[in-house]
C-alpha cells in the first residue's frame, strides 16, 4: 500500500506564513510535483489569515496544548488556542483520508514545529517541543521530521538511487 506524506504548505512555496510570504524547497516541492506529499497549512485550515499576528504556544508545548495544559497566545494577548486545535484536527483527518505515515513540517512553528518552537515570550528564546499539529499527529502515530531533519531522513533510506524514488520504495509498506 502506497502512503502520503503530509508537509507544510509555507515549505512548498504557498505564501501562507503569518508574514504573508513562504519558503521554496526544491526537494520538498518535488515531493509534491511527484504525487507523494500533500501540502497543508493547518493555521489557514483552521480559520486564520495571511497575514496574522505571530502566535506562539505559552507555559507548555503541543501536547499541552491538546492537553488543555497550555494555550497558544498572540503577540497581543489574544487566545488563539481554538484556531490551532481546529487546523490540527483537520490536518489529522486529510492525514488519515490519504493514509499518511510520515509529516515534513515546519520547524519552530507553534503548529508544525516537531522539536523546537519559540518559549511563548516573542522574544525569539526557543525550547524544545513541538507545535500542536505536529503533536496530534505524533499521538496517532504518525512519523513527524522537520524540512531540517528531512535530509538527514532522506540520506538514511537513500542507497544511490535518487531520493524520490527511495522515499517512494520506503512508503510502500
Ligand atoms: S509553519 Fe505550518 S502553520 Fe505555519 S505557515 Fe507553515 S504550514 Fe502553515
């Protein structure tokens, strides 16, 4: 059975940052160019603009977060909490209707973040920890890697043969 790969919209050139802007990965777009990953944003899915004042999760992680433990706050004191739970629950539901083993997401992002996101003080510290949607997607058991770790993935199921084709081979469980 061939799985998905669920990635962050921001990584494959959607402009849906909270600045308004995103990134160009060329490998990870040609994820995306090949059938294999699904591009997603869970802060837009979960009913926010672009652009948007920067949020960030304060007194916990993403787990807290799902825990109910921690909340996720603007820069200007307003609970975002309710937003980021909706778009990582509709993240999890694309990634369960494509039958997605494995996440590349943005790392540092209150959302996608998977081992470092920002302390909830905006003033740029950072702590490990993940971000909401990548700790929802943990919990059902979902593989999460960063586009930083992803090389280093990408190098471990590669034997000479170009990653796409690797990554596809690993996919098919
Ligand atoms: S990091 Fe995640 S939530 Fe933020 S813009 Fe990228 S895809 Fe959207």
């Amino acid at each position: 059975m061939f799985r998905m790969i669920i990635i962050s919209a921001c990584l494959v050139g959607e402009k849906c940052r909270y600045t308004g802007d995103g990134f160009d990965y060329p490998t990870l777009r040609q994820l995306v160019e090949e059938g294999l990953a699904i591009p997603v944003c869970p802060e837009v899915l979960g009913g926010l603009p672009v652009p948007r004042v920067p949020s960030e999760i304060k007194g916990g992680n993403g787990f807290d977060v799902l825990d109910g433990k921690a909340q996720v706050k603007t820069n200007q004191g307003a609970d975002n909490t309710a937003a980021f739970m909706c778009g990582a629950a509709e993240v999890l539901v694309v990634a369960q209707q494509y039958g997605a083993c494995m996440a590349i997401l943005k790392e540092r992002s209150p959302s996608c973040g998977s081992k470092m996101i920002y302390d909830g003080t905006f003033t740029d510290h950072r702590i490990p920890g993940c971000g909401c949607t990548a700790a929802l997607l943990m919990r059902e058991g979902i593989r999460v890697c960063s586009e930083e770790s992803y090389s280093v993935l990408r190098n471990k199921c590669t034997t000479g043969k170009p990653p796409v084709i690797c990554l596809r081979d690993w996919l098919r469980v």
